[in-house]
C-alpha cells in the first residue's frame, strides 16, 4: 500500500527564485505482521518553472509583492492550489538572507503557499539542501567516495563534506557570482562589502577584465583552503560567513569536489561578464584553473536548481509509526525545540530543566526532544510522563524522541491527564538545538515532519 505527497520547493537567491512541486511516494517498508515502518522511497519532479531574476525594491529590500505574483502565476501555471500542497520548503538564500525584510517576506509567503510548507533559511539548510538535490549524497554512498559539495550561487558559497553518503560537516562563504554587479554601460553599480577589502575596484567605475579576474582569483583561492588544497590565510578567515562557535574544519584526504549554483554552469562553459551584468563568468574561468579542478571533480546533476531540487523532494521525511496524538490541530508549525542529553532526561531535576526551557522558547508550545530508551521498561516509562508534566505544569505536551517508543510514552502522560491536554509523541527523529518543527497530518501510521531554522544565521554572521 502506497500514498502520495505534493512537495514544494521555492528557493530565494541572491541572483534568482525558483519554484519546482515533486510528487512522493510514501510505502509501508515492514511485514503484514510488523510494526510499520514508513519511508519516502520515491521522489518524481512534476514541475519546474523558469528560472527567474529574483525581484528586489533596491539593493537592501525584497520585492515581496512581486515574489507573490510570481509563485502565484507557477501555481496556475502548474495547475495547482496552495490547498493541495501537503510539505515542502520556502528558502531565503545567499546574500538575499541579509535583506532588510528578507524575514518578513519569508514568512508572508509561507502563510501563502500552503498549510504545510517550512519557511527556512540559513547556510546549514542550504547546504545540505543543495548536496542532496545535486545528487552528491546520492554519489558519495554508491561509490563510497569523500565528497565535498559547494554549491556556488551570487552571494554565497555553501559547502558540504560528505562520507558514505552522509553529511558530517557544513560551512558557507561569501563566495558568488553577484558580490559584484555591472550595468549595460560596464559600471559596477554594486560591490558587496566583504570583497571590498579584497580589489580596488570601485563602485561607479569600469574595471578592465585583470581587475574583475584577480578578484575572482582571490574567491576560488578561498574555495581551495576550505577544500584543503592551499595553506589556510587569513583570506579564508574573512570569506567565511561565522568561523566563531562554528568553525570549518579542514578536510583530509582525498576528495571529489562537486559543483552546484549558477556559477557552477560557468565552470566548463564561459561566459562573459557582460552576459549577466555580475562577475559569474569570471569567478567560473577562475575555479576551472584553479586546484579544485586538477583532481576528480564533477558538476551536480543539478547545477543551478540544486537547491531547490532539494528544498522541494528531501526536506520532508517521516516520522516512526508508533507514533501517539490527542486532541492536536494538524498542521503544527514553527514550534521551537528544546533539547535535553540522555543525562537530562534521566536526571531528577528534570522538570525544573523543561520549565526553566519552555519559558525561554519562542512561542507558547515547545517541542520537548529526548533521546529515550531502546530498551524501555513500563518504570522507565512511568517515571519520565511523571517528570514532563511536572515541568509542563498543564501546558500542551509535545515530545519528540530519538527512541522508538513514543506510543507508550503518550499513551502513559494521556492517561495521567485524563485526555484533557493536547498531547504529541513522535520518535525516531533526532532534533537540534535552535530548530524548529513542522508536523503534518498523518500519513498512514506514520506523520511527516520537517525540521528547519528560521534564524538567518548569514545576517547574524555580518
């Protein structure tokens, strides 16, 4: 037995927006006499539209107007109603993060295009995002090869290390296309302050093309540290988006490079500058002589629609099957996560950890996330319902566990309360600290989930 979900995916950028909807298919992997165990095992792309310039007020704002216009002409044009779209992702990307109302464009349009669509943004998402839609992850676990993916847009650079088909690390540099922009005449009308420091080149000028090449030399340069290929500079250091609290670890050993973004189109096929008004072209001539491309490297399936390839067919996956809820409104989204280690979780002190967190949340109901037990016994059981809702003091009760054994757990605290408060269990889903959650209606035993970040890491990072 099979069941389908209508997926969107729309991705801001820097240089572009575009939108594509995937249809998947979810299918009961167990036994006639197993527990179910639900998975996503297809993902077929129905529609992509056209690659569009992404429409902005001025240099610092979002035309959030025109962005609605344009995915309401891709509905129509696709056939399709917000009411049909079941999960999926909004992504502001690059240096479009950084605009003034980038945060609030993005929630007006996730109010928009759909009941259960996530609203996201920051360099970790993307990264993973754009790997997963250029087919990397995919590459890397069927040939059991290291791979680091960068997927080069016009403000950014968003990279990930991948091993056996696994993401182990994620980093971004303000490395792209559009950090400086041209007019017809050969002016440039825009240089992004973190390459001033890096040209003298100046805005109202006309650069000659040694001067837009050293500059796009000097970004491939920082490409090659952060694959390992060149001693690390202080170059580096400053093309990073947030070294502090969150730093790139050089990666060792040999590596397929893999190539995404728009500026990966211009790797093996130039452009002229004038093309595109932007140094795209250049950046690309720079990248195919650098040492990125003296050893095994290779373009994505996907190049420019990578990421939002990825934000339409792998944002969403499922949760277990052993799943319990009462008296919940699906959709739920946006709701903060708490995170608790297996010490927390076991500790006396418990719920005093849950209240003292939930007051900090951003937003009156909180997902609390635990590792649970592989291993459970009724006690265990018992004794941690007792805890969360001595912390939850009456408040709705949603839990998330790592463990599969979260139709005991819920059962367990519904009884304590009689039925009277909204209560979620869910498991066989890790969370992070600083996510969110968005919780779907259910699909067969099992409810799809994404998990997300709203904080626009980028702008934090200026």
């Amino acid at each position: 037995m099979s069941d389908t979900l209508l997926s969107v995916g729309l991705d801001v950028g820097t240089t572009t927006t575009q939108l594509v909807l995937s249809r998947l298919t979810v299918k009961n992997l167990a036994g006639s006499f197993a527990v179910p165990e639900m998975e996503i095992t297809d993902r077929q792309i129905i529609y992509r539209s056209p690659v569009h310039f992404t429409p902005l007020l001025d240099e610092n704002r979002v035309d959030g107007d025109k962005i609605r216009e344009l995915v309401t002409r891709e509905y129509e044009k696709a056939g399709i109603s917000r009411q049909d779209v079941n999960t999926g992702a909004i992504i502001i990307t690059g240096e479009t993060s950084r605009k003034e109302n980038a945060q609030a464009v993005l929630q007006a349009l996730s109010g928009f295009a759909g009941d259960f669509v996530a609203a996201t943004a920051g360099p970790d998402l993307e990264s993973v995002l754009a790997a997963k839609g250029a087919g990397a992850t995919e590459y890397s676990l069927h040939t059991g090869k290291g791979v680091l993916h960068m997927d080069i847009g016009g403000g950014t650079s968003n990279l990930a290390l991948i091993e056996n088909g696994q993401i182990i690390q994620t980093g971004c540099l303000n490395v792209g296309g559009r950090l400086l922009k041209r007019t017809e005449s050969g002016k440039v009308s825009y240089l992004s302050p973190v390459v001033r420091e890096l040209t003298d080149i100046k805005e109202g000028q006309i650069p000659d093309k040694s001067q837009i090449a050293d500059l796009a030399e000097k970004l491939a340069a920082g490409l090659e540290m952060a694959a390992g290929l060149r001693p690390k500079t202080q170059l580096l250091s400053k093309l990073l988006t947030r070294e502090v609290g969150h730093p790139w670890k050089i990666p060792e050993g040999e590596l397929t490079i893999s190539f995404s973004g728009g500026v990966a189109d211009c790797i093996e096929m130039p452009y002229e500058a004038e093309r595109f008004g932007d140094m795209g072209g250049a950046l690309g001539a720079a990248i195919r002589k650098s040492l990125l491309c003296r050893g095994q490297y290779m373009l994505g399936k996907e190049t420019i629609r990578a990421t939002v390839i990825g934000a339409g067919s792998h944002s969403a996956r499922l949760s277990g099957s052993t799943v319990f809820y009462r008296g919940v409104d699906f959709p739920l989204k946006n709701l903060p996560v708490a995170v608790f280690s297996l010490q927390e979780q076991d500790a006396q002190e418990l719920p005093q950890l849950i209240r003292q967190r939930m007051q900090q949340a951003d937003g009156p109901l909180v997902v609390l996330s635990m590792p649970g037990y592989s291993s459970v016994s009724y006690d265990q059981v018992k004794t941690l319902a007792d805890r969360i809702l001595q912390g939850a003091d009456g408040k709705a009760v949603f839990v998330c566990l790592e463990a599969d054994m979260a139709k005991a757990l819920g059962q367990q605290l519904c009884l304590k309360t009689g039925g009277n408060t909204p209560c979620l269990c869910i498991d066989r889903v890790r969370l992070a600290p600083e996510s969110y959650l968005d919780v779907g209606s259910p699909v067969g035993p099992a409810l799809p989930v994404v998990i997300k970040t709203l904080v626009l890491e980028a702008r934090r990072s200026l």
